[in-house]
C-alpha cells in the first residue's frame, strides 16, 4: 500500500508517519509539501505539491500499487486541486483506492453564525466536502471525511494553533476574564486523529469499494469538559515553575462579561462571536474511543500541554 500524504507538515500528518512506520512497515509514504523550501526534511523527502497549479503535479511511488491519499491540507484548497486532477490528469488516480480528508468540526458549529468571516468558512467546508464526496463516488472511490473539534498537542516540531494559542495568552497575562458559566468542549489531541486515520486507512485496504464508504465522521476527544475547566487543566499541565500557573481565571456574570465585550461587535465581529462560543457548547461530537474500540483517555492525554 501507498499513502500519499498532503499537509505533511502538521502535527497530525507527522503522527501519521510516525504510525506507519511503528504499525505498517511494508506501507510506502509520499509525504508533499506546499512549501517549496521544504523539499527535504531531515532525512524525509518532501516533495512540493502546488494546489494552484495540477498540471504540474507528478504522482510518486509506482501506479501499479494501490495508493490512499490522506490531507490534512486546508480542504477547500485540497477541493480545488482535486477537482484540477479529475479534469485534467485523471491517470493521477489510477492506482487510488480511497481519499481521506480532514475538514472541521466548524462545518456544524459555524453554520448559523453572523459573522462574515464564519459564514464563508463554513460555506467553504461544506462546498469542499460535497465535492470530494460527489468526486469518490463518481470514481467509485472509498472515502471519509474528519470533522474533528479543537485539536491539540505537539508531535515532533510541529504543534497546534489552538491549545498553544490559550497557553501563550495564560503565560502572559496575570488574570484571564472568563464567563462565569462556560459551554462544553472535547478536545482531541493530534495523536488521536492520526489513530482514527489509520483505522480507516486499513478498513480501505481491507475491504470493498461498497461496503468502505463512508460519509462524514463528526470526531472529539474522550473528554468533555467546561472551557474553563479545559483551561483549568492546562494550566495543572505545565511544570511546576511554569509562568501559566500564575494567571488567576477570573469568574465573570455571563451578562457582565458579553456587555463589557460589546464594543469589539463593531471593531471585530469575528473576535466578538468567538467570544460569545465561550458560553456556547461545542461538544457531542463520537469520541475517539469508541472508534478505536479503546479506553478512554482524558485530557490533556500527555502529562505537558506545550
């Protein structure tokens, strides 16, 4: 089996390397890149994918073996390049048995918000998932697409833009203004994501056309905790002389804390509506373990956020 993976360069993407290689040696991996200066990684062959441009697209490894192709690349860019390769090189996808892409949990969160910047994503994670979908089938494809919630945790040097963004703002600021009753979340770490790929991964490999399709797979982590709980248990993450452990996380009235927050509905409605999901619960969503047939493990599920 081939993988062909895009957005190599994530968090997510390295953990599905590194599971490869512990659990299928025998799989070949292609990792691309978007970033031209990243052919070479270390002793890893990156190789540069343009999205903008399919023509100049080459697929590597062999045609006669059968390939997965894997992004975790923004996925209406991914959309887009797919539908370019269908068009114009549809020998690209010869030896393909079944794509997985990961999308957003925001594609079902972000449906009714007001904010411009909110709407277009999610019209943007929808177009780009029902055109993946009609694509799989038109070519008799497998195919999944992740819809995972708030991801975290660093893998090899590559880490989140979630959990690290409240960790920094905790590390700089000596008291963080929080809503007194805060919505659920199910944080779910890097790691768990790549696990959840691999299952499906090897469901493609190991079973048909017809009875591996899937539709779209809502994913969050084991636990379901408060945001100022999960903030809570950032903090109790770090080492002991960690600076996040000196933010005091002040409990606000709902009422007072969204009327002192009023004024960034004219400077910044996008920050504002981020804000208001303080209070809103974002959870729900099939925890991993349930997929994996595994334990629970509660977050964070390594002893240091970093």
């Amino acid at each position: 089996m081939q993988v062909h993976l895009f957005g190599a360069r994530t968090s997510v993407g390295e953990s599905v390397c590194e599971q490869i290689k512990k659990n299928h040696p025998s799989w070949l991996v292609y990792r691309y890149s978007r970033k031209a200066e990243s052919r070479i990684n270390n002793k890893e062959k990156l190789y540069y994918v343009d999205f903008t441009s399919a023509e100049s697209f080459e697929v590597a490894g062999s045609d006669k073996i059968p390939s997965i192709w894997i992004s975790y690349s923004p996925i209406w860019l991914f959309n887009e390049f797919l539908m370019q390769i269908a068009r114009d090189k549809p020998e690209c996808l010869d030896s393909l048995v079944g794509i997985i892409a990961c999308s957003s949990s925001s594609v079902l969160t972000k449906r009714y918000a007001f904010s411009s910047f909110d709407q277009d994503l999610y019209k943007r994670l929808k177009k780009a998932e029902d055109n993946i979908e009609h694509l799989c089938k038109n070519f008799q494809l497998s195919s999944c697409i992740l819809q995972p919630t708030l991801i975290y945790g660093r893998v090899g040097q590559y880490s989140d833009q979630n959990v690290c963004r409240i960790l920094r703002v905790i590390r700089t600021l000596p008291m963080l203004p929080l809503p007194e009753k805060t919505g659920l979340r199910q944080p779910i770490h890097a790691v768990q994501v790549a696990a959840v790929t691999m299952k499906i991964a090897e469901e493609f490999q190991e079973t048909s056309v017809e009875r591996s399709t899937r539709s779209r797979l809502s994913l969050g982590g084991d636990s379901c905790l408060s945001y100022r709980e999960m903030i809570s248990a950032i903090q109790c993450s770090q080492v002991e002389d960690d600076r996040a452990h000196t933010c005091l996380l002040l409990s606000v009235p709902n009422r007072v804390f969204f009327f002192l927050a009023t004024p960034l509905l004219l400077l910044s409605p996008k920050t504002y509506e981020a804000l208001l999901r303080m209070a809103v619960d974002l959870s729900g969503f099939t925890p991993v373990h349930k997929i994996l047939g595994c334990d629970p493990e509660h977050f964070p599920i390594n002893k240091v956020v970093s």
